[in-house]
C-alpha cells in the first residue's frame, strides 16, 4: 500500500499535490496501526516496507466510510441542529456507503442489507470495532495533548471472512485537535483553507515520534 502527496477534498473536486504528506501519513498510521494490535485489534498491517509504503494483507474492502465521533465537527453541525464543540456523552457511530458518484450517503442497517453490503452480524460487529477503535485512539491521542473529535476507517474481510480495520489511521481520515488550543492539526486544514496542512502533519509525527525528519 503506498501512500501518495496527492490530497482531495469534496468527493475530489479540490485535488493538490502536498510533498511529503505521504511520508508523514504512512508513518503515522503505521505507528497507530501497531498501537491498536497491542490493543487486541486486528488491522491488515504487516510492516513497513519503505517511508511510504506498508506491507499490508489482502482484504475484500466492505464499501463502507464507518465513522465515529466524539466531539461535533463538519457534517454532522451542517446537517443537524447540532453546534460545532458539542462534546457527545457517548460516541456516535455513523455508516455511510463509500461511492463519490453517491457522495457517501448516510446509511443505515436496513439500507445496507438491502444492497447485500454486509450481514446484520457483519454490520453489528463493525460497530463495535469502531467503538474499540475509538477507546484506543482517545486514549492514545490523550496522552499527547491532542483531542479526536471524530475519524473514518474502512473494514475488509480476510480469506477466511474475518473483519479487519484497512486502509489507513492518519490526519488525512482522523479530525485532530490540540487539546488547549482547539487548533486543527489535521486535513481540514486543507478542505477549509485554515492553515498549513503539512504543518499540522509534521505536529503530530513530532509529538508521535519526535522531530519532523
């Protein structure tokens, strides 16, 4: 799995080039894939391979954005009587279907058996990754001074039909906030012009890692 500087925003209509984002992506998310098999969650992680590519298992990806949220940011205040800052007093686990001819849909369990996407045990277990996923990443992201508002991940079946967490954990897919400041240190940064992307990037490998490379 590579990752690439390209960035998007908006079912790709805003489509840039950003040097070195992929670097820092890929370094992330592996650390914070690493993070939650210590936490006895699966994901399809191997090992690094290069500074920006992994070695990952081969899964079948259920075309579903599975999100969680904590702290009230982006759709959701712009879809419900819902204020930006709202801190939920237990996450909120949303599905949408995964297709920009669609523009990632909100769904729900009834509309997701019926399009054969997963089963209603599938669909419940799903779930509840997310939330064990969410406990972990809180918890991690605590002890670094940064806040989780809320983060998409993607699940995929192995050969032998067992749910994993795929595709990647990292600014790109997370909302991440500096726990004083509220500032965002994420891709937001991007989609809403606030401020330097890599900048936000480079913070949080710093405060993972230490010094940017």
């Amino acid at each position: 799995m590579e990752f690439r500087d390209d960035i998007t925003a908006f079912d790709s209509v805003k489509h840039d080039i950003v040097g070195e984002k992929g670097y820092y992506n890929c370094q992330i998310s592996a650390k914070l894939f690493e993070i939650l098999e210590e936490n006895g969650i699966e994901t399809h992680f191997v090992k690094l391979l290069e500074p920006n590519k992994m070695l990952v298992k081969k899964l079948e990806i259920i075309p579903l954005e599975v999100i969680a949220r904590n702290i009230a940011a982006g759709s959701i205040t712009r879809n419900y009587p819902i204020k930006e800052g709202t801190v939920f007093e237990r996450p909120i686990v949303m599905l949408d279907y995964k297709d920009d001819a669609y523009h990632d849909p909100l769904l729900n369990d009834d509309i997701a058996l019926a399009m054969g996407i997963a089963t209603e045990k599938e669909l419940e277990e799903i779930k509840h990754i997310a939330i064990r996923v969410n406990d972990v990443l809180k918890k991690y992201f605590a002890s670094i001074g940064i806040l989780l508002p809320d983060f998409k991940i993607e699940i995929g079946r192995d050969k032998d039909g067992k749910l994993l967490v795929a595709d990647e954990v990292s600014p790109d897919s997370c909302r991440l906030w500096d726990a004083k400041t509220k500032k965002s240190l994420d891709k937001d940064n991007y989609r809403f012009d606030k401020g330097d992307v890599l900048a936000g990037y480079k913070e949080i490998y710093r405060r993972m890692f230490g010094d940017p490379q």
